[in-house]
C-alpha cells in the first residue's frame, strides 16, 4: 500500500488508527533463502514495489511477486521473460495488466491526475505500453498517442491540444530514430517533459542516437532518461503528477 491509499484510508475512517499504525513500522525487511524485501517501501517512496525480473527464474518471481502481495494491493514485475506464465499463474486469484516489458498483479489504485504519453512511431509501441501500464500502477490517468513523430508535425499539434485540455501535468515523450520529437514537443508546452529514448533506428550507432540528441537538446524543459527506460519516465512523470493536485 502507497502513502496516498493509506491516507485515503484513514480519511473515509477504513482503516483503525492501531492498522495505521503498523504500516510505519520499523520492520522494514523480510528476509527468506533467496530474497530480502523492502515492505514499506511504497509508504516512502509512494510508488509500488517493482520486481526487475529480467534475470530471475520463473519461481524466485512468482515466490517474490507471492510475498509482496500478502503485504501488498499490488506488484509491478519488470523486464521478465515469463510475462505470460506471470498472467497465467495469477490470472485466477488477481487481476493481471501485462505487455513484454511489465507485468501489473493486483488491483490498480484510484487515478489523480493525467498524464500524457507520446511516441513517434509503431517501433516505439512496446516501451510505450510499458509507461502506460506503469502510469496506472502509480496511480495516473494515462492519455495516450502513438505514432504522432515529426515526419508529419500538425499530428503532434492534436495529441498536445487534447493533453492540454485534459490539464496534463507531465509529457513522456518515446522516440527513436534521431529522437527530434522529444525536443520538438518540450518546445510546445509548459510543462516538464521527460523524454524516452528507444533502441529503434537504422544503421552507425542506431541505439543510442536518440538519447545523444535528446541529451545535447536545447529545450530546458526536457529531462531525458535512460534508453528504453519508459518504466523510469513513468514513475517520475506519475509523481509530479501527483503532487501537482
């Protein structure tokens, strides 16, 4: 449970003062054979546990994803191979958000606010999805355009009339290639804008062309995170959406 779902607990009078209590504990970790968890880090941080499983067996997942949600209303699984054993063992007993870059297990939390994600082309779909699925499993209205790059500018005109007009608090902004649509819409718009950078592109160093020129961009409004890093982008983007409200 995150800070605002505890303290929207306490406000609608959900929850005792002695259950509030036990959230603050000290008892931070939770020690076994092959993991140690940070139960409380959602009261800190106010974003949900994130499991990196890129590197983790199938059962270590499952067993940690197991854990936190005894504790938990919900478990973000990153980078797993096993998105789909994931959605097939838990599907029965929670809800399930996946796509090949994060797996949500659990009941998504009440959105505040919204955000707005842009991509410039259908390559950048996967990292995309991967800061939708995160938005709302911090707890932000994720509005959504794809393929809006700069090819063809008036189409990036109306995915930022319609986040406006939904009072947007933060832009992501998922481009590869040489990655001008980051800059382009920070230029636009008066808000913070985190940029995303996919590994999308053709030839001499097509990975990391994008993050070059995202990072050398003379927009100040821009802050731009790591290649393929829309899990990062969201959680900031998520968190100063929040705290706008």
């Amino acid at each position: 449970m995150t800070f605002d779902e505890l303290y929207d607990k306490i406000k609608n009078d959900e929850i005792s003062r002695s259950e509030a209590q036990k959230h603050f504990s000290l008892d931070w970790m939770e020690t076994a054979n092959r993991y140690i968890l940070d139960i409380n880090r959602g009261m800190r941080t106010n974003i949900p546990e994130i499991i990196y499983g890129e590197f983790k067996t199938l059962e270590q997942t499952i067993e940690v994803t197991q854990k936190v949600l005894e504790k938990h209303p919900r478990v973000v699984v990153s980078r797993s191979p096993f998105y789909k054993e994931i959605d097939g063992y838990f599907r029965d007993s929670y809800p399930v958000l996946w796509s090949v870059n994060a797996v949500i297990v659990g009941e998504l939390p009440e959105p505040k606010g919204n955000a707005l994600v842009i991509s410039a082309g259908a390559a950048d779909h996967p990292v995309t999805y991967e800061c939708e699925l995160i938005l709302k499993a911090v707890g932000v209205n994720p509005i959504v355009y794809e393929d809006r790059g700069i090819s063809h500018p008036t189409r990036v005109l109306e995915a930022l009339k319609s986040g406006m007009d939904k009072n947007v608090k933060a832009v992501i902004v998922v481009a590869g290639m040489e990655g001008a649509l980051a800059p382009f819409v920070a230029s636009l718009v008066p808000l913070p804008v985190i940029g995303v950078p996919t590994s999308v592109g053709y030839g001499f160093r097509a990975k990391e062309a994008a993050l070059t020129s995202m990072l050398a961009s003379c927009a100040p409004n821009l802050t731009v995170v790591n290649i393929d890093g829309g899990l990062r982008a969201a959680v900031v983007a998520a968190l100063i959406t929040k705290n706008s409200q």
